[in-house]
C-alpha cells in the first residue's frame, strides 16, 4: 500500500572530515506506525534524523514527504512542514519556565501583538496533565530534573500537531513507570496516523512499542524488518556484525576473603539530599545502588566524591580518615566518579577527545607538571582501542562524537587516573548493547586488580549481573544492602516498593 | 596534493587567515597613500629603528600586552572591563612613589624620592591585588565578571585621583623614562617589554598545562570541577595576571608622557583590548584562545588608527570610522563568509582530484 508511506527517504549520504556517516541509506515509514532505529553508537541515527530535520546537509539522496520532495534547511522549517523532533541532547532553555520552553517560537498571542500568558499557562497546564506530570509550569525548567526535562521536550514536541514524530533516545533518564505514561501517549499518536520514529539502545523497549524496525550499521543500511522478523539475538547480531555471546558471558569479581576495606563511609548525610548512609566498599569489590530516580544515589556518589561536601559524618579511605571538601581532594585520593549528566558535567564539548580524556590525569598532577604531546598522545590511543571509541583520530572535538561515543571517552577520563575507587552514575545510559557489555567487562575486570567500583544504575538486571552486594536506595535513605549474587529483580523491586520497614528486615536477615 | 587542498580549506575557515588578509589590505592601501609608509629606516643619532610599521607596532605595546591578559579572561567566558583604570592607578602611583613630599619635590628633574625598584615594583603589585580582587569576586563570589570589573572600572580611575591628591605630576627621571622612550638596541623599549610579555605568556599557556585548563574552565565550569580542576583558582590566577599586565602597560603609558594622568590615562583601553582579542579568533563565549591571534588583532586596531590618521580624517569622525573598519574585519570574519570560502575552496579541491 504505498499511499500508505509518508516519507521516503532515499539514496541518503552525508560525509564529516575523516567520516562517511552515512552511505546510501534507504529509509521509510508509513503512517501509523512506530518504527525503531537501530545500530551501534556512532551507527549513524542521529546523524540521519538531523538530516531530516535540517540539522545536517545531505551530499546527495532525496527526502520524499508526502509525495513530494523537501529538502528542510533548519528544524524550525522541517517544523513547518510536520517534521517534529526530540534530540538525543535536551536542547530547552534552562532559565526560561516549563510554559515558556513548550511555547517557544509559537507563543498563543493577544490581539496578535502581545504574549498571551494566561492560555499559554492554562494550555501548558493541559499538556502536562495529559503526561500526568504534576508541576508548575511557570517555574523555570532548570528547577525540575533531568526526568521531567526530557518529558517536557517529549510534550513540547508531541503539543506541535504533525505529521511525524521523532524521538532520539528519549527514554534514556526516565524511570519504567514515565516510559509507560510516554508510550501509552505514542500508541494514542499512532491510533491518530502520525509515523513516529523511535531511536533507543533499550531492546526491551524496541519490542513493546514498534512496528517495523531499520538497522543501520557504520554508515550503511543493514536492513528493515517487521519487529517479528527478527528476536532479540539476530537483532544484536545484525546490529553490532558479529555473535554476542561475550555478552551473557560476564563472571562476578571474587572478592577475596582477606580483601581489606577501601572505602568506609559513617553517617555521611546532606539536609535536605541525603538523610543518613553508611557504606563500605571492599578492594576489588562491586557494589551496585539501585534505587528509583531521585532516590539518593547520585548525592550519595558525590558526596564520596567530595563533589558535594557531606555535612556529617566520616569518610575512610585504607583505613585513613580523609576530607573530601571537593573533587581535587578524592582525585588526589585516587577516587574517580563519572557524572550522570554527560552534557552539564561530563564532556568538554570544544576540547579533543584527547585533551578530554587526559584532563583528569593532568588536573592531578596540576598545572606546572604537564603531560607532553606524545604522553597524552599514547593515553588517548589507548583507550580509544580499549573503548572502541568510534572516530578517526584523537583530534576529533568530542562535541562531534556520537553520545554514546562521548559517555566512553568520558569513561575513558577516569580509567586513565588509574583510580582506587571508581564510582560509575549511570555509564551505561545510551550506550549500544555491545558496547554496554564491553563496559560491563571493564569494570569487572578493573574489580579483579583490585580497584573498588561503585556502580549506580537504573537497569535492575546489569547491576545485579555484575554487583557483589547492592545497596537499595528510597526516598534519600539506604533502605537495605543485599547479596548480588543470590538476589533477584522481584525481590528488589518488593524492597523499593514496599519502603523501610520491610527493607530493614532484610537487611538483619542477610 | 589532496593534502594541500585540504589545508587550503582548513586555512580559510581560521579566523586568524581573516585577519591577516585585513591587515594586510589596510597596509596596502597605507602604501597606495604613503608610498614611504613601509620604509623602515635607522636613526642616526640614536641608532633607533625607525618608519611607520616600527610606530605601529611600538604604539600597540600597551593594547597588546593588556589583550594578552584580556585573552584569558575571554577564554573563560568572561571579560575584564577594569583594565583601562588599572592603567592610570599604575601610572599614578608611579609617579607618586617618585615625588612622595610633592610640596618639598616642587620641580620635576631627574631624581626619584623611592628607590626606583619601589617605583616600579609597587605599582604592579598594587594591580596584581586588584585583579586578584577582580577574581574573588568573580570565583567565590559567584559575580558576572562584567559586573564585577565594572567595580574597579568605575573607581579604578577615582582611586588614581586620591594616590596623587588629585594632582597631576611630572617627572624628568631618566631611568623611568627608558621604560616607554628608550630603546634596546636598535628596538624601542615598548616593543622589547611587548616581545618578553607575549613570548613569556606564551610558554606560560603552552608549556604548562594552564591554557588547556582555561579552555576547559571556559567551555564547561561544572564539568572541569568534576575533573579536579580547581575552576576558582583558575579564574583568580588569570584575573590577577590581567591585573599585572595592565599594570605593566600602566608603566609604559606613563613614562612616554613622563607624567600621570588619571583621566586620560588608559582610556578605551578594555574596548581596544576586547576587539583586539574578538579579531584574533577569540570567542566572546568562552573556550579555544589564541594568544597570536591576539597580537594580531592588537597590531590591526593600532594599523587603523594609524590608517585613519594618514587618510586625514578629522579627530571627531576617527571613533566611527575606527569602528567601520573594525566591523568590516569582523564581517570578513563572521561563520557564513569563512564557510562561503572554505566551500568555494573545497570545490575547488575536489575539480582539481576528480
Ligand atoms: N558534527 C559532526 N562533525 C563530525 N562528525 C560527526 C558530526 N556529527 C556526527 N559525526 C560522526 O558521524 C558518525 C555518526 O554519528 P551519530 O551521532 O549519527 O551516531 P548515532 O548512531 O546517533 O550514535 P549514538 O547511539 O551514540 O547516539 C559518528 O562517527 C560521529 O563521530
Ligand atoms: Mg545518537
């Protein structure tokens, strides 16, 4: 049924200095339908949605909507002809309120002349209840997490009546209960006849919400399929070009018996982040923090991290009080904590992945003891292999790199301070199922010369994949600490769920 | 050969190419005027160079040696709006410091009353502090650095008065009048200083890891903390050293005038800096710095007053078109004319392979 099809697009190529980022791809999405973008980081999907919405030029190819061919110059004109977009960065202005970002460049107006704040309220008001998302809406944006950001974006978007619906990576800060309420309202944009496309390395969720499914390897177009042509494994398979065994393969690290401990936190607390935690981390140990969003586990990483100054308490490091009043403190420690929000506090988008990944090294042997061209040279080649991070060189700026590419060179900063203590907020979010594994293998390996890792995420089945015991987190308190080995999804789910008292039980039993 | 091209491409999308096409075509059309104009000659007396481009370059000192601090602080994000009343506090207290008991020192002639170490010494730490001032504010007290400048900008000038109780000195000092007038060599002793502070400042960037960490601080403050970099004391150490170096060409200033002048002293200084800094490829928004594009930019905006007075302008027109000049460079320079000719030169690269 071709008058089924609302846009074609064909023949596409768009080449960076020293990439071809896309080479020949053929795409298509019909009304109706949530079809999935899939492929590795650095694959090239976002390169090809900014080629739709204007972002990018094309080098040749055609962009059929409708019949007839456009050829968008910026989002704001792809806007116009029915092309809406979230991009893989939240791109809304922080200082400027919720109603303000949603409206921006299409504010209701009075008398045609000036704003009109109150339908501008009452209509943002609306569009958040249909998220169920109960704020205010004439705060500023920068108030409300990272979560309710991205669905702000996602609302905004969604608000624009159009043709086609693009979302890059949307769900990746957003808990199970907020992806639901999100795909409940893209089954209702289905129902409606918009074409949505759905890019995420969630392959749970690539199966729950779509229709039809386009892989797309380093440039090149794999293949499109119906979401039954194709289970889990092929998927990977064809996705990352070879057998993903290495994947389900991972071994827990032993902690020995005599292992010594690294890292011992008492009463360590922030009024109004944290209330109250102790923990303690053995050498060579993983320890996994689950929790909801919001439940405490990112303040507690910084506070460890001397990031957040803990107002109370004592930290230990070996056996030694120390005081972490910022992070040059715990970097002099040999602690290392890779953020959760890779825009704001991770990369620095102008420098080169190499001055990016040398920056904590050098920060510790501070300004008078630099690293020459060549030291830097050959810790930059060195986790580029080790990471696989996708580019042609060291050179690149690191704003050029695809996200998951930019949250390993992120990584990268850290493994090359050789740390003691290396505390992970969320490494693996949108990082493809390859590189995640990869990921996963390092910090098991790092356990097994006997670095501590602290790591925190919101993916129940990879922390307790990889973690000796977990600390579970609710409403800012450790509410229990259980084995990983001998655990379960269900049962730390029924702690979350079921709060303190029963937590506190578990935690005597273990 | 697809090397060459390829750099021809990289070459035009640099800022700093832009530049130096400007200035180049600003001199060229001095020469159609002045065919003299790039004569550089040696003064017999003295056994000093001198020719138009010698007097371009000597009279930029002051700018140049204050834009290479201003480079920083742009790198940062920020702006130092301070350093034009730094200028005339330096050359104050100079002076003071050489005619301490003015009622007793009444005639200037050639003695200094302090030590002339203290003469010199003083005034720059005095603009050191203030700068550092300037960072305090900035990094510990969370302050828009436009803001915090402005302080110091409006009572630098003040603070200059009540140094000299409002007076303005002379002095016929000999050894503080080598600082702006005398020469080394065949080379005018401005040049000498601006040749020192620009290679000095940039070894300091380079060769240790302190530009990188400007760079960082001003592309991503939050995420350069998280690294370890101690941002506040990055943006102390780069405040004080505009401070410094402000007070350097404070020194210069007033020894070519032999005199302190808190009103005129410096003025306009923080915009010809800003300029010279913007043209020299240096974004407003903080991040990649280059201190060679600075003195580029520097020796531009001093080619045009000079440009301006050879064109026989009068004194009243030379401000706009001081700033008609400038804004055709910074046109020339601007994202879409760099892509028009980066493009036309990729074109052009790929006829010559294909
Ligand atoms: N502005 C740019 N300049 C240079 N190279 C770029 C630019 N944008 C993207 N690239 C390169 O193009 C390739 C494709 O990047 P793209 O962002 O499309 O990947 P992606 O599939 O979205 O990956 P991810 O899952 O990590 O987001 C990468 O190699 C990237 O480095
Ligand atoms: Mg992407």
């Amino acid at each position: 049924m071709p008058d089924n099809i609302i846009l074609e697009m064909k023949q596409i190529e768009i080449t960076f200095p020293g990439v071809k980022a896309l080479d020949q791809v053929d795409f298509t999405l019909r009304k109706g339908e949530v079809h999935s973008l899939l492929g590795e980081n650095g694959a090239g999907k976002s390169t090809l949605i900014k080629c739709l919405t204007g972002v990018n030029h094309k080098d040749a190819g055609q962009i059929i909507l409708d019949g007839v061919e456009i050829n968008p110059q910026s989002p704001e004109q792809a806007m116009e002809m029915g092309i809406s977009t979230v991009f893989q960065e939240i791109n809304l202005c922080p200082n400027l309120t919720v109603a303000e970002n949603i409206f921006i460049g299409r504010q209701p107006m009075k008398r045609g002349r000036t704003i009109d704040w109150k339908t501008m309220n009452r209509r943002a008001d609306e569009l958040m209840e249909r998220f169920h998302l109960d704020i205010d809406v004439t705060r500023p944006l920068s108030f409300y997490s990272t979560a309710i950001q991205q669905m702000v974006s996602i609302a905004r978007a969604v608000d624009v009546k159009a043709k086609i619906l693009i979302l890059d990576e949307p769900t990746s800060s957003l808990d199970d209960n907020e992806v639901k309420l999100l795909f409940d309202v893209m089954r209702d944009l289905r129902e409606e006849g918009m074409g949505i496309i759905f890019i995420t390395h969630f392959l749970d969720q690539v199966y729950e919400i779509s229709d039809r499914m386009t892989i797309l390897r380093n440039g090149h177009l794999i293949g499109s399929y119906g979401i039954h042509d194709l289970n889990k494994v092929q998927l990977v398979t064809e996705m990352i070009g070879k057998d993903i065994d290495v994947i389900f393969n991972l071994k827990r690290a032993d902690v020995k018996a005599d292992a010594a401990y690294m890292l011992e936190a008492e009463h360590i607390g922030i009024p109004g982040k944290v209330k109250d935690i102790s923990v303690n981390i053995k050498e060579g140990e993983l320890l996994g923090f689950a929790g909801l969003l919001g439940s405490g586990r990112t303040e507690t990483a910084e506070m460890l991290f001397g990031a957040e100054k803990t107002a109370k308490g004592s930290i230990r490091k070996k056996g030694k009080d120390v005081s972490l009043k910022n992070p040059h403190d715990a970097i002099m420690e040999k602690i290392a904590f890779c953020p959760e929000d890779r825009k704001l506090d991770g990369i620095i988008g102008d420098l080169s992945i190499r001055e990016n990944i040398m920056l904590a090294v050098q920060a510790r042997r501070g300004f008078l003891h630099p690293m020459s061209r060549s030291e830097q040279e050959k810790l930059a080649d060195k986790y580029i292999k080790a990471l696989g991070i996708a580019t042609p060189d060291a050179e690149k700026k690191i704003a050029e790199l695809s996200g998951g590419n930019q949250q390993k060179v992120i990584l990268a900063r850290w493994m090359a301070t050789e740390p003691d203590v290396l505390i992970l907020d969320e490494p693996t979010r949108g990082i493809d199922v390859g590189a995640k594994a990869e990921i996963q293998r390092l910090m098991l390996e790092m356990c097994g010369d006997g670095v501590s890792v602290i790591f925190i995420s919101s993916e129940l089945d990879e922390i307790i994949r990889c973690s000796n015991r977990i600390v579970i987190m609710r409403d800012r308190e450790k509410v229990a600490e259980v084995d990983g080995a001998t655990c379960t999804q269900q049962n730390i789910l029924n702690i979350i769920a079921e709060g303190s008292v029963a937590g506190k039980d578990k935690e005597a039993g273990v | 050969m697809k090397k060459r091209s390829f750099n021809l491409a990289s070459l035009t999308r640099s800022k700093i190419t832009w530049a130096v096409v400007a200035e180049v075509l600003i001199l060229l059309v001095c020469f159609v005027i002045r065919p003299d104009f790039f004569s550089i000659k040696i003064q017999e007396s003295t056994g000093v160079l001198y020719g138009s481009l010698i007097d371009i370059v000597n009279r930029s000192a002051e700018i140049s040696i204050i834009a290479m601090g201003m480079t920083l602080a742009i790198a940062l994000g920020g702006t130092d709006l301070s350093v034009g009343a730094l200028v005339a506090v330096s050359g104050a207290m100079a002076l003071k410091l050489m005619r301490w008991d003015v009622l007793e020192y009444v005639t200037p002639g050639n003695y200094s009353v302090k030590p002339f170490w203290m003469a010199i010494l003083f005034p720059l730490i005095t603009c050191t502090l203030m700068g550092l001032f300037n960072g305090v504010l900035i990094a510990k007290g969370g302050m828009q650095p436009f803001i915090a400048t402005l302080i110091l900008m409006v009572s630098g000038r003040g603070i200059a008065q009540i140094l000299t109780d409002g007076k303005q000195f002379t002095t016929m000092y000999a050894p503080f009048k080598v600082i702006g007038q005398g020469n080394l060599g065949p080379i005018p002793m401005p040049i000498v200083i601006m040749a020192v502070v620009c290679i000095l400042m940039g070894l300091f960037v380079r060769k240790t890891a302190f530009g990188t960490f400007v760079e960082s601080v001003g592309v991503n403050r939050s995420a350069s903390r998280l690294s370890g970099i101690s941002s506040d004391a990055v943006i102390m150490i780069v405040y004080s050293i505009t401070g410094f170096l402000s007070g350097i060409a404070g020194l210069i200033y007033s020894s070519r005038i032999m005199s302190n002048d808190s009103n005129n002293a410096g003025i306009n200084y923080e915009m010809d800096a800003i300029l010279a800094v913007v043209i020299g490829g240096t974004a407003m928004t903080g991040g990649r710095f280059s201190l060679v594009g600075t003195l580029i930019g520097s020796i531009i905006i001093r080619t045009i007053v000079t440009f301006v007075y050879y064109f026989g302008i009068v004194a009243e027109a030379t401000m706009a078109f001081k700033a008609l000049i400038i804004a055709v460079v910074i046109i020339l320079q601007s994202e879409p004319v760099r892509e028009y000719f980066a493009r036309r030169s990729d074109k052009r690269a790929m006829v010559k392979r294909g």
